[in-house]
C-alpha cells in the first residue's frame, strides 16, 4: 500500500466530522479534492472504507480498522513535528561534549551558563586526555570537543577561544623557588614531571626545548594534572601545567611559578568539530554561545570565578 498523509488526514477529518463538506471546511480543502483523497484510500485498500446512508457518512468494518490507522499515523507525525520544532526552539535536545583533562577546570562553568539558558538541552560531558580525544574525532563519536591544539585534519573545524598559558612550577622547597629569573638552560638537568607520550602539554615543552637544542632529563610521566601537581608538591621534579589548574594551589602557597625564559608558554583553548558530521541544533547553539562568549571577553572573567571555588 502506497499511503500518504493527504489520504490519512483527510479520512480521519471525514470519519469524525461525518460530511465530506465539514471535513473540507476543517482541512481548507475543496470538496472535490477530500473526495479524490478518500477514493485513492480506498483503491489502495482494495475495500470500500465509507458508506453513503442519505446524507449520512459511516465507516465500513474496513473503515473503522482503517480509522485506527490513520488516527495513529497522524498522531506520530504531529508528534515528530511538535519535537523538531521543540529541537529548533531549543526546548529538547541532547549535546554530547568531549573535553580535555586540562579544559575540566573551567568548562563546566560555561556549560553551566549555557544550561541555564537552556536547561532542557541534555548535556553529556567526557573528561579524557588528548588520545582518546583524537580518537573520539575520527570515530564522530561526539558532537563537539574542548582540547588545545587539534589534529592537522581537513575534515576537522577548530575554533580558538581562550588563551591557555603554561607555566613552570615547583614545591615552595624547590632551590629555584626565590630566584627572580631563571634561564631556560637552567632547567636541563632538571628532572621533571610530565604528562603521558602525546599529550599536548608534553608536546609544547618538548617543543619549545628541542628549539633551544635541549632535552627533558631525567623525567616521571602521570596520567593526570592532579597526579602532578601532588608529584611536585612532594618534591618529586618541576612540572608543567596550564595555569588555569595551579590557581588555588598557587594562591596557597603549596606551589610556586617559577620565572623561567620563554614562560607563560602561550596556547590556545580550540572548541572542535568535524566538518563532515551534520551538526544539531543544539551543538551549533552552544558552539555560537562560546564563541560569542569568547569574542565579547565574558571568558575573561573565568579565571577570577575559578580561583573563588572552595578547595574540593
């Protein structure tokens, strides 16, 4: 059976308003045209589905089977049709969002703005490193990612939108802790902590290094920034971080930046999308949210609400 709305919606206003002249008025139908609708419901159908008693319409056996049909065919398009428009007005949704381990400090605070804005938008967050990250990109396994620098991919959208400083720091007991300049060469017997083979971090202070002709000593990889920072708290080496996740311990007094040559090593924050997924309405929504937030400098005010959170 070929069916189509026209026919659906057009029985189902003749069944209940019983007059081919009512269902017209109610469809802003001709007569004509409703009556040619019927016809080709019932050549489908093979049976007749209404019967003519004076001037009274009634449905056949086959008509009221029929009748259920069409009433739960319509019901499901209004439906469908009532959730898009919802989806389009911001009112449902879901927004699935991968972010680096790094990005976690200060991400949820503008997810949460945005989930005020739209509060029946479902959000789902992912915290992980940089690897499974790229992964989650070439799987399109996510709507949008928050990570620093993004994979050389054609296929791939970046967007900068906050500065990511990293810094050098070390245990207050550190002998470099109360110089007041530090040159870069000073650091190469220096045994440091660091993040796991491809991180990001990593891979700006190999970087930058390798560009002065020096090597990463002695080193001990962890897995996380927490792990780090507890690392070089307890003496264990120099580590470097972004910044944005060294404030409470800084303003504490449990870690110190130290003032080397060449720090703050300046990055960038990149929301990340592939351009070969179709994005929803949602995702595009949040992505205008943050880059406008972005460009108007609402970002800026981030790092003075972070560093006002109660250690937890």
């Amino acid at each position: 059976m070929d069916i189509t709305l026209r026919q659906t919606r057009a029985f189902e206003a003749v069944a209940e308003s019983g007059s081919i002249t009512r269902a017209a008025e109610r469809l802003h139908l001709t007569q004509p045209a409703v009556s040619m609708q019927i016809k080709k419901l019932e050549q489908q159908a093979g049976l007749a589905l209404i019967e003519v008693v004076g001037k009274q319409i009634h449905l056949t056996d086959a008509g009221q089977e029929m009748l259920r049909y069409c009433r739960r065919i319509n019901r499901t398009v209004q439906e469908a049709q009532a959730v898009l428009q919802a989806m389009r007005e911001l009112k449902h949704g879901r927004l699935s969002i991968s972010v680096a381990s790094t990005v976690n400090y200060f991400a949820t605070h503008f997810i949460a703005s945005f989930h005020a804005l739209h509060p029946d938008i479902q959000i789902r967050m992912e915290v992980t490193n940089r690897e499974t990250l790229v992964r989650q990109l070439q799987d399109y396994d996510k709507d949008l990612f928050l990570m620093g620098q993004p994979p050389e991919d054609e296929a791939i959208r970046a967007y900068p939108f906050m500065d990511n400083p990293l810094v050098v720091i070390a245990s207050p007991r550190h002998p470099l802790a109360a110089e007041p300049g530090i040159p870069l060469q000073d650091l190469r017997d220096e045994p440091f902590v660091v993040r796991e083979p491809g991180s990001g971090t990593r891979m700006a202070l190999q970087g930058l290094l390798r560009r002065h002709g020096l090597e990463l000593a002695s080193h001990m990889e962890m897995n996380s920034n927490e792990a780090i920072k507890q690392a070089v708290m307890a003496g264990l080496g120099l580590g470097v971080v972004s910044r944005h996740t060294v404030r409470l311990e800084l303003a504490a007094g449990a870690l110190v930046e130290l003032p080397v040559e060449g720090f703050p090593l300046l990055r960038q924050w990149y929301l990340v999308h592939r351009a070969d997924r179709p994005m929803s309405h949602a995702a595009r929504e949040f992505k205008h949210y943050l880059l406008s937030a972005a460009e108007e400098g609402r970002l800026d005010e981030l790092p003075e609400q972070i560093e006002a959170l109660p250690d937890s």
